[in-house]
C-alpha cells in the first residue's frame, strides 16, 4: 500500500530536510521537497522501499554504486553524506549507506537531496515540468524511463508544494 503523498512529505521528506539542513546541508525550498516527492513517486510509488526485481534501495530507488557512491564520493556532498551517517550512527562506507537507505528515513532523504544539490544547474520551479524531467533524468539515469508517468508525479507533487 502507497503512502498518502502528503503523509510522505510531512513524515518523511519535510522533518528529514530540516534535519539535513541542521546538519550543514543544502537550505530547505519547496523547489527542492517538490522534486523529491516527485522522484520517490515516479521511482517506487510512494510504496517500495526495495526495487521489485532489482537492486535499488528506498523510495528513491538508489542503486550502491550509482547514486549512493557518488553521493558518497562527489566534492559537494561526501561532507554532509558522512555527517548524516555519523548523525545516524552508521559506519561511513557505500555498503553501510545502501543498507541504510532501505529502512532509514534520513538516510534515504537525505542522499535524494544532496544528488539533487550536486546538480549545478538551478532546481526547476513549480512551473517547470519539462525541466523536472530532463533533471530528474540526468541525475536518477533510470535504466527504463517512463515519461509518460512524470507528468502525473509532478502534478501531484504540486498539489502538496503549489506554487
């Protein structure tokens, strides 16, 4: 059973981003939130915290050497990655983080969000669905994109982070 999307920002998403941000992390935005409700909805459905048939871990789908190594390892976030495993007691290492962000909530929200941060490029605004999509894209690199379900994530999205 899916998790209401409102349920999700306010359980998951908005207490781990105040928390991220406490730590030294990137600031909270509705750009931001809106992004990673999108994400988690066209990743696992709000429902899967374990890929069906495949290896990605938590709501976001991150996969051990993709998005949890870079996260990890990339100049602009392995600061704030070890300091939110260490805020976890977790040990600092790309096995620990896979394992953690399967079941631990500030783990899972707080690596979608320093992936997003390591983006240079600005996060799009509410108005930008297309931009959404090609971000989500070069950051997730799904293996099976299905833009045809982005456009109903982003819309709900919205209805929890509006303009």
């Amino acid at each position: 059973m899916s998790i209401h999307p409102s349920d999700f920002a306010g359980n998951f998403i908005e207490p781990n981003l105040i928390r991220l941000e406490n730590l030294g992390g990137p600031l909270h935005s509705d750009d931001a939130a809106r992004m990673l409700l999108a994400i988690a909805y066209q990743e696992s459905g709000l429902e899967h915290r374990h890929q069906i048939g495949g290896p990605a871990h938590g709501f976001w789908q991150f996969e051990r050497l993709g998005g949890v190594a870079g996260v990890l390892q990339h100049p602009a976030t392995s600061a704030m990655a070890k300091a939110v495993l260490e805020s976890e007691l977790i040990p600092v290492s790309v096995d620990a983080a896979f394992a953690a962000i399967e079941f631990n909530n500030m783990v899972a929200v707080s690596w979608a969000r320093l992936l997003l941060y390591s983006d240079p490029l600005q996060l799009p605004t509410y108005r930008d669905q297309g931009i959404a999509w090609s971000y989500y894209q070069r950051n997730w690199r799904p293996g099976k994109p299905h833009p045809s379900r982005w456009a109903d994530a982003w819309k709900l999205a919205q209805s929890v982070y509006g303009a």
